[in-house]
C-alpha cells in the first residue's frame, strides 16, 4: 500500500511548528500576564471555579479564549473542505491566518484588557494549527501541546518492549524529538521575549512564512522524480526514450 506524504507531513514542518508552538507557550507566560495559551485545560478549570464563586466577570475572561479555541477549530475544518480544490493547498491559508493574526497581537500593548485579548488571539492561532497539521510520517501528534505527544510515544515504546517491532521505536523517537523541539521553542521565546517582549512574536511569524513558502516543494514528485533516477541508474536496462528527464 502506498501513502501519499504531503510537506505538511514532515518532519521539518512538525519540528518548525513544535518550536512555534512551544515559543508561544512562553510568550503567552512571560510577556502576557503568565498564563499558557495554547491548550485548553487550565482555562476551563477556572471557569469552572469561577462560576461556583458566582464571578460572572471571571467567568467571561476564561470563557472567551475557549469559545475562540472552538472557533478556530471549526474555521480550520470548514477550510480543509471548501478549498480542497485549491491551487494552493488549503493549509498554506492557515499559516497565513496565523501570520496576520500574531502579527496584529505583536502591536498590542502589554497589560490589563490587552493581554487577555492577546491571549484570546493566541489560543485562536493554536487551535487552527492544533486541528490542521495533526500528522508526521503518518503518526499522530500535536504541535501546540506535548501531552498526548508523551503519552503516543511511550505507548510506542511499550509496544518495542512487547513486538520488537523497530517501527514502534521509530515513531517513539519521532514523538519524543518532536517534544524537544517543542522545548527549544520555550527557550528561544524565553531568550528573545526577554529581550523584545511582544516584539518577540516576530519570530514566530518568520518561522510561519518558512512553513508557507515549504508548502510550495511537491514531496510526491520529488519522491517520484528519485524514484525514475534510480530505475533509469546506470546498469538498468532503461531506453533513451525511459531515462528523458520531465524537467
């Protein structure tokens, strides 16, 4: 059987976004009022705590970064299906969202009401790429959060314990470096927010531009390409008319 691998399914694309993903994580915490934007969880436990306070203010501040994490996850599902037949592939239009979108957050200023609509924005920006690049070499995994990451590659290695199946182990290492490069992106946000504070996302935006211009490179037709050069390889019995070069 075989699986078409498009450039949003590599590695370099997952480690890229991983590093992002962390880099937010420290912004989020350093330059806008320590909290962590990118998941979920801790917003909804203090909703939930501030709506048996009965603080109906405290509720709408947590609130609000979920409904837009809800939001940017159903943005993100209606694109992969209305621009299926796009000239550009539809997740090339969600890195550029989350381009404009961090841009936008970068002139904020820091403190008070902005931050949390900076946050909000942020948790927006996750939760598209969240629900758009989901999987590396076929394995599943997230960009924004490393959880399930940890849990996916322990289980593989559970699984190398009892099959001895050098895939699992693979994939393990695959998901634990994915982890790390999520880490590298926490210490980068730390070194350069530090510096630049909300500045600083500038280097994530940069890094999303990296992604969009990639998702240009057609990996099916590169693997095709090293594919005929290696059948058509000197000692095969290729025909001139076999070994003429489409480029």
């Amino acid at each position: 059987m075989i699986t078409k691998r498009q450039m949003s399914e590599t590695y370099l694309v997952a480690a890229i976004l991983a590093s992002a993903g962390g880099f937010l994580d420290a912004y989020s915490y350093i330059v806008r009022g320590r909290v962590f934007a990118n998941a979920q969880t801790g917003n909804i436990v203090l909703l939930g705590m501030n709506f048996f306070e009965r603080d109906w203010l405290g509720c709408a501040k947590y609130l609000l970064p979920i409904i837009m994490f809800v939001a940017g996850v159903l943005l993100a599902d209606r694109m992969r299906i209305k621009l299926a037949d796009s000239s550009m592939h539809w997740r090339q239009y969600i890195i550029l969202i989350e381009a404009i979108t961090l841009a936008g957050v970068s002139y904020l200023p820091v403190g008070g009401e902005y931050d949390l609509v900076a946050n909000t924005l942020i948790s927006f920006v996750c939760s598209l790429q969240v629900e758009s690049f989901r999987k590396v070499h076929s394995i599943s995994f997230a960009t924004t959060m490393c959880t399930g990451n940890l849990r996916t590659a322990t289980e593989h290695v559970s699984l190398y314990a009892t099959t001895k199946d050098e895939e699992h182990l693979k994939a393990a290492f695959k998901l634990y470096g994915i982890i790390a490069f999520f880490i590298l992106g926490v210490i980068m946000g730390n070194l350069i927010c530090s510096a630049l504070e909300r500045a600083g996302l500038i280097f994530v935006i940069f890094q999303l531009i990296a992604v969009f211009v990639l998702m240009f490179i057609d990996v099916e037709k590169q693997n095709g390409s090293k594919k005929t050069k290696q059948e058509n390889a000197p000692g095969e019995d290729a025909s001139p008319e076999d070994s003429t070069e489409d480029d």
